[in-house]
C-alpha cells in the first residue's frame, strides 16, 4: 500500500458503496463486494460482517487491532462490522470515521429494502382494502354516486357509480359522468335550493323523483358531502322505493275500505236486532205453542247478532293497530 494512511481510499469507497446502494444494488451484493474493497482500500487484515439486531462483540480490552461498529440506522441495529487491522498501525480519528461511513452505507441498503418491502407490503394490503371495497360497491343493491363539487359549490361532476346505479338509471358510466344530480333527481317541492346545492354537508334524506333512462321511478335519495383526500365530493346513495309506495298505498286503500265494511257491517246489525225484538213483542202477545217457538228462533238470531258484534269489535281492534303500524303512514 503507497501512503502512510488510506484515507483517500476509503473515502472513494465509501462514496462508491453509496452511489451503488442509492441505485437500488440489493444489500447482500454491496455487503459482499463492499467488505472486500474496505479490507483492501485499508490493507486491513480481515473485515467481516455479522447479522444480527440484539448482537454484542466487544473489541479484546487493550488490543486496538479489532475495531467493532454497529451497522444501523434509525436506532435500529441490523449487524456488526468487526475490522482487524495491523497491530503496528492503529486507526486514528479520521480513518475510524471513514469505516463508519462505509458502515452506514451498508446500513442504508438494509433499511431500503426494509423500507421497499414494507412498501410492497402496504400496497398489498391497500390492494386488498381497494377490493373488498370495490366489492361491496357493486354488489350492493342501492344505487351509489359519487360528485366531485366545485369551490362555489353549485357544479357536481360525477366521478364513480357503481354497476347498481347504471343497470337501475340505464346510463354507462360515461354518460352518468356527463350528467349532474339535476338531470337524474326531481326532489320535493320545497321552499331554498335543492339539497345538492345548498351550503350545509347534510346528510339529506328524502323521497324524489328519478329521471330514468326509460322514464320515472320513485326512490328514497340520501345525500352527504365531505372531504376526500382534499377534494370536495358529494355522495348519493339511492334505493328504488316505488314498488313498496305502491304497496303502501294498496295497504291503506284495502284497510279504509275494510272500516267502511266494518261501518257498514255494524249498521247493518242494528238493522235486524230492531225488527228481531218486533217478532219477539209480536210472538209474546201471541202466546201458545208457535208464539215459543217463534220467540226461540229470534232469540237465536239475537245471539248470532250478538257474536257477530263481538267479532265486529276484536275486527276493530284489529283495523286499529295495522293503520298504526302497518300502513307505514
């Protein structure tokens, strides 16, 4: 070796093992090629690698020749680098430096690959997130749309809709992205702005009616604005309600025209009671043996009247709780 000290030598390849790390080499190559060209830019004796993050080598007490220093960053320890020298030529301040260069060096390239495996690791697990997300979007049966709003916050341009929302409104996806909310919901007359234009985030829920492709249907509407990764949007979220309006309406047609029979029904009772008590004064006067029978006989149809006015009553009763909770009114 020419020169009293190799500073200049290990100085170039300190620089070099970084260039080389900083363009992605993998660890175990600067580590191999790397240790050699320390050993020989010092003309050392040997200089040897040990992994290991809980590792512990101490230097023999009074002998300069072994020189241990951790490989790590961070505070987190990846091995050691245990470097004999000459006996007849300790290191001085400037050298020592120079090594725990080269060692920090090789710990940037393990903590590049860390740091490039928990990356990969990250993009999986986003990957996975984005999929089970994309799966519950289109698989659910509600329509869902998604607006980016402007700052004046009066101009929706849709960004997502799920395959519900296209089969349901007859629109692709480009064609629901040329569209705004006021081109697909009529929403109640009400007195303001409608919900998508006014100032407050919402959330907003709502009966409206929806322009289809092939024509109109009412839905149950629920929209919200927030902030997503810095942007201003508006999401939509709509469920077709009108075959279950119609049922509805069905169900409180049939349970008014049930009370008018009930009405009806209860009229008609104190129509035959009323001529029953006749016969029966009439049948009374009469006496003998078909004046009793006559009176048996209108008895039992008081009965039945009667029966008939307590099935009236539970009926009622009946009529009651289904237009309290079951008409959905």
């Amino acid at each position: 070796m020419n020169g009293p000290r190799p500073h200049e030598r290990l100085l170039r390849v300190a620089r070099d093992l970084l260039r080389e790390v900083a363009g992605g080499e993998a660890p175990a190559v600067v580590l191999e090629s790397g240790t050699e060209r320390v050993r020989d830019a010092g003309g050392y004796r040997s200089v040897r690698y040990h992994e290991g993050e809980d590792l512990r080598i101490e230097a023999p007490v009074g002998d300069p020749s072994v020189v241990v220093i951790v490989v790590g960053v961070n505070g987190r320890q990846h091995g050691l680098l245990v470097i004999e020298t000459d006996p007849h030529r300790p290191l001085d301040e400037a050298e020592r430096l120079l090594l725990e260069d080269c060692a920090d060096d090789f710990a940037l390239a393990f903590h590049l690959e860390h740091m490039e495996q928990v990356r990969r690791q990250n993009l999986l697990r986003i990957l996975d997130s984005e999929e089970r997300f994309r799966q519950v979007f289109h698989q659910t049966n509600d329509a869902i749309l998604l607006y980016e709003v402007d700052e004046v916050g009066t101009d929706h341009r849709c960004l997502e809709a799920n395959e519900q929302a296209c089969r349901w409104l007859g629109y692709s996806l480009d064609e629901l992205r040329r569209l705004r909310p006021k081109d697909l919901i009529e929403p109640p007359e009400t007195s303001g702005p409608p919900p998508w234009d006014r100032p407050e985030s919402g959330p907003f829920r709502f009966d409206a009616c929806i322009h289809r492709h092939d024509g109109r249907t009412t839905a149950m509407v629920s929209l919200h604005r927030f902030n997503l990764l810095g942007r201003q949007v508006m999401l939509v979220v709509a469920r077709d309600v009108a075959e279950e309006r119609r049922l509805q309406q069905e169900q409180v047609e049939s349970l008014q025209q049930i009370q008018q029979n009930m009405e009806q029904f209860q009229i008609l009772n104190d129509q035959i009671r009323n001529p029953v008590q006749v016969i029966i004064g009439l049948a009374d006067l009469e006496g003998g043996d078909v004046g009793d029978k006559i009176i048996r006989q209108a008895h039992e149809i008081d009965e039945i009247v009667r029966r008939l006015d307590i099935g009236w009553l539970e009926s009622a009763k009946v009529s009651a709780y289904l237009r309290r909770y079951g008409s959905g009114t």
